[in-house]
C-alpha cells in the first residue's frame, strides 16, 4: 500500500575526494523529495569536497562522526574511491552507520567501498562493469542489473543508475504510487540518442577501449592531481 505520509528520515550522502557528481546527485534529486525527508552531505571533515573533475565541489557541512541513525546512507563512487579504500577512517563511519541506518546505498563503484567495509559477504549486488570482479573478491554475488536490493543493502550500477536505483527505493519506502509522482516531478523518461539495450561488456569492443583508457589508474590520478578553482 502506498504511504503518503510524510517521512520522518533523515538521508546522509557520503562525500569524499574525487567522487562522480551525478553518482549521488541522480539519487539525491528523487530521494530528497520523498514528503518529510531531510537530505545531508558528511565526510571526515567539512567544507568543499572536490568532484572527480576538480571543477564542482559540494558542501559537506556535517562530520561524519557526528551523524547517527541515518534513515539511508548513500555513498557513490568515482575515481577518488580507489584513495577512499584505503581509508581505514571512512570504512569505520561507514561501516557504523550501516548498523544502524534503515537502507545503506551504494552506487557505482562506491559499492567496493562496501565491500570493503567488510558488508557484502554472501550479499547480491550490481556495480559498475569494472567494479565487478572487484566487488566479487569481497565476497559479494555480483548481478548485471542496473540496480538491486538484498535485505537494507540496495545498489546501482554505473553513474546514472543512481536515479534509477533511487526511484526503485522510493516506490519501497513510500510506495510505487510517490515514486511514480516524483518520476513525474523531474521528468524522468530518459529517451538517450544512442538507445543501446545491452550491457557495455557485449557492446562493441572500441567502446570498451575508449571507457578503459578513461579508466585507467594513471589518466585517474593525473585528473585528480588537477588543481581545483575552489
């Protein structure tokens, strides 16, 4: 049955150096508006954390330590995720607000930042395409979805799907009903000029070349060592 009620939840957004944007702000722009909820950005430490291309930067004006109960802890991925793994402060927050968060949402590749919080042993989930050995070495049933949910835990795969896992949540926190009006609110009925149905790993092979080389872990760091305006 759908609920119309307004919420009483709060959601915390996890920042770190060199996240992807649209990782959270797709989830951010449907969750935000479920009636009552109060949506956050945290990381270690306040101020303006820098996206992957150095050139946005969004406010976490609250610490992590300083957050309990979130109602879901959202945490995306970008480049700045292989730095954040070996963050043994971050995989502490994160892995004590999943303890008592009611939903814990990983996106992308910030799904390995689950799994290395030591959260995804024996856990269904998607990931970005080049995250999913990653993620299946954690211990971790890796699915080609473009979301999925195992119990609290619910994952994205790639970048945008942050909106497409984030409406699947909606419609079970407040029902299909609410997740459909908020689908309607920001029009989301995405109509790509390149409409390709199947995954990238059956796409054809110079696209994968050209996301690879984009992806390499030498054109990521020389991206993130750019200076930021801010």
């Amino acid at each position: 049955m759908d609920r119309f009620e307004r919420l009483q939840m709060k959601i915390t957004f996890v920042l770190f150096d060199g996240y992807t944007a649209l990782d959270f702000i797709g989830g951010y722009e449907v969750l935000a508006r479920l009636p009552g909820a109060t949506a956050n950005f945290a990381a270690l430490e306040t101020g303006i954390v820098a996206s992957d291309t150095r050139r946005l930067g969004v406010v976490a004006y609250q610490k992590l330590e300083d957050i309990t109960e979130p109602g879901i802890l959202f945490i995306p991925g970008g480049p700045g995720a292989r730095v954040a793994l070996q963050n043994r402060q971050l995989l502490e927050e994160i892995r004590r607000l999943h303890k008592t968060s009611d939903w814990t949402v990983g996106v992308c590749n910030g799904v390995e930042l689950l799994g290395k919080a030591g959260l995804l042993e024996g856990v269904t989930v998607t990931t970005n395409y080049f995250s999913r050995d990653d993620v299946t070495g954690y211990g971790a049933n890796v699915v080609p979805e473009r979301f999925t949910a195992d119990g609290k835990i619910v994952t994205g795969a790639g970048v945008s799907a942050s909106i497409d896992t984030a409406f699947f949540l909606a419609a079970k926190i407040a029902g299909e009903s609410t997740s459909r009006a908020l689908q309607l609110g920001i029009e989301y009925y995405p109509a790509p000029p390149f409409p390709d149905t199947k995954a990238v790993d059956e796409a054809p092979d110079f696209i994968k070349q050209i996301i690879g080389a984009f992806e390499d872990s030498d054109a990521e760091r020389a991206m993130l060592a750019q200076p930021t305006p801010f």
